[in-house]
C-alpha cells in the first residue's frame, strides 16, 4: 500500500464497503473506464504485484483481473491448487504469511469463506474474494456498475433472482441491504436463500415468491445463474429436475418493467436458466456485465491500494 496509507481493508463479502465508499467506487470506475477507452495511459500501480489464486475454474475473473492489473502498470502472480503446495495441504495461514511478503494484494477464488478468512486474517495485504461457495462480490459490484450505466440509480428499484440461492442471491442480498433496493427470489424448494448465511439482518430488503413468473412482476432488472455452480457438480442430475421451471424466458422478461435489463454472470447455459431469446436478446446486457468486471475491480485494487484518489 502507499507510504502513509495504515488502513488496511479486505474486500471479502459485499458488505465489507459502505454505501458512500460504493458510490465513491462506481464513480471511480467509470472515470477509469472512459480513460482506458481513450487509450489514455493510467498507471498508478507500477511495480505493484497482485497475486491470484484460483482453486476453480474462471475466464472473466482471470482476465479482468490480469489485463486490470497490466494496465494499471503492476504485474500478476497465477497460481492455482495444482501447480503450487497449496494442493500439497500447507497450511492456507503459512500460505498467507508467505505469499503476502511477496505481493502488494491478493485475489482468491476458492470453495468456503472460513477459508479465505484464515487466509485474510494472517495477510500484511489487501485481499479480494473472487468467488466463493457463499459470495462473489465483485461480479455484484460489476452488476451494479452495469444497471447504474444504463438507468442509474439502484435505490429503490426492485432486482428478481430466479434460480439458486447461491453465492450470487447471497451477494444480491447483501447489496440490497446496504444500498436499498428490494431482491424478489424465487428458487426450487430445497434451493433457498439462507439470510443468516448471506449474512442480513433486515428481511425487508428481500421478498421470497414460489412463482418465478411472479417474482418478475415489475421487476427492473431480472437475473439469473447457473444451476449448478462448481464444487456442486455432484448435484448436476438432481437439480436438472428441481430447475426445469426456473428458466428466465421470454414470458418472465414481459412480467417485468418494459425496459428491464436481463443480467448474468456467466457462464451461461441457454436451454436452461436462460432461454437464447432473452439473453441473446435486447434487454440482456450480460456483455457489458462482464466487460465491466474490469473496470470496477481496477477501481477497487485502486481504492485498496492508494485510498481515495483526489
Ligand atoms: N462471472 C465469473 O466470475 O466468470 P468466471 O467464472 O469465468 O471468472
Ligand atoms: N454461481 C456460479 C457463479 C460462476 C461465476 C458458481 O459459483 O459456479
């Protein structure tokens, strides 16, 4: 971190950042955004390094982070559970204490939170979830980035989650509780959103309908994921039953606002929890979604990194 700036800060669940240091953030990216698509040159992390750790598979979170962190002027450390001892059972602290000798800050995508807590808990460095079981925090950051571009302001609006309660509902959930929008969910029975495991405490900001037709009602932006998200694998056949109702289509889109936006994080499968004609479709901005990863986590290694700018 710059000489003077004491203030360490992970980023590992939404609700790590307030609502002011989200605003100060998505104005941030968009300043950044607009100076890379005018090839101006903005390179304050020079001799900086990030160190990534995947211990799933990833090509957006790969990417954005990697060319973020090139353009920013630093460099980039890859390592994954095979091809280093984390696979070899060191301790994920002895990890965190080496590791974070070497870089300037860390981004890790693994299964449980507890394990990147250990992990953020014995680093010198800022680190960065970028995805767990529970929460993936930067792809809600990228999402909010993405609907505040082309309608502006989330507060008051109304998000529908159909499909599974997972690490994204939990982080939709987390992000409506801080900046004061209402998530509609609807899951499979079984699929739940667990509020204690999202970590919320006010139930307002969420209402649960059995109907996914009906969570799209008035809906502004409607969204979905995978059925199966990686490290569930072994569901694959179970819940290809309990979903087949859960495909965002055509019908849902309409129950929705006539400009509501369609977001997914992707990967996406079309045929199941979207259909080609929504997500290939006017309303879907799920190519910007994933161009804005990039820009928001520049912004947010920035903000880690050097504090607030100006
Ligand atoms: N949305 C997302 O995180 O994509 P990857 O799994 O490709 O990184
Ligand atoms: N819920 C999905 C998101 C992938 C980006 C998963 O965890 O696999």
């Amino acid at each position: 971190m710059k000489p003077g700036y004491s203030l360490m800060k992970h980023y590992l669940q939404f609700k790590d950042l307030r609502a002011e240091e989200y605003a100060y953030l998505f104005e941030r990216a968009r300043i950044i955004k607009t100076r890379f698509k005018n090839y101006e040159k903005y390179q304050p992390l020079v001799d900086r390094t990030l160190a990534m750790i995947f211990e799933k598979a990833s090509t957006r979170t790969r990417v954005s982070f990697e060319a973020g962190m090139y353009q920013m002027g630093g460099s980039v450390v890859h390592l994954t559970t095979g091809d280093s001892q984390l696979g070899r059972a060191e301790p994920i602290e002895d990890s965190a204490r080496v590791i974070s000798r070497m870089v300037d800050i860390v981004m890790i995508r693994t299964f449980e939170q507890a394990k990147i807590e250990r992990f953020a808990a014995h680093s010198r460095v800022p680190v960065i979830n970028g995805l767990t079981n529970e929460f993936h925090p930067c792809q809600i950051l990228a999402d909010l980035f993405t609907y505040i571009e082309h309608r502006g302001s989330i507060e008051g609006k109304v998000v529908a989650w159909v499909g599974d309660g997972n690490n994204m509902a939990n982080t939709w959930l987390q992000a409506a509780e801080i900046l004061g929008f209402t998530v509609h969910v609807s899951t499979p029975g079984g699929y739940e959103v667990d509020p204690a495991l999202a970590g919320i405490r006010d139930s307002g900001c969420y209402k649960v309908f059995a109907d996914p037709r009906e969570a799209c009602r008035g809906a502004h932006l409607v969204t979905t994921d995978v059925w199966t998200s990686m490290g569930y694998e072994a569901e694959n056949e179970a819940r290809r039953t309990a979903f087949a109702d859960w495909c965002v289509d055509a019908g849902m889109m309409a129950a929705a606002q006539p400009d509501a936006l369609f977001m997914h994080c992707l990967p996406a499968h079309r045929g199941e929890e979207v259909s080609a004609e929504v997500i290939d479709g006017p309303q879907s901005v799920v190519w910007d979604e994933a161009e804005n990863r990039m820009h928001v986590q520049k912004a947010l290694m920035e903000y880690l990194l050097l504090g607030r700018i100006g």
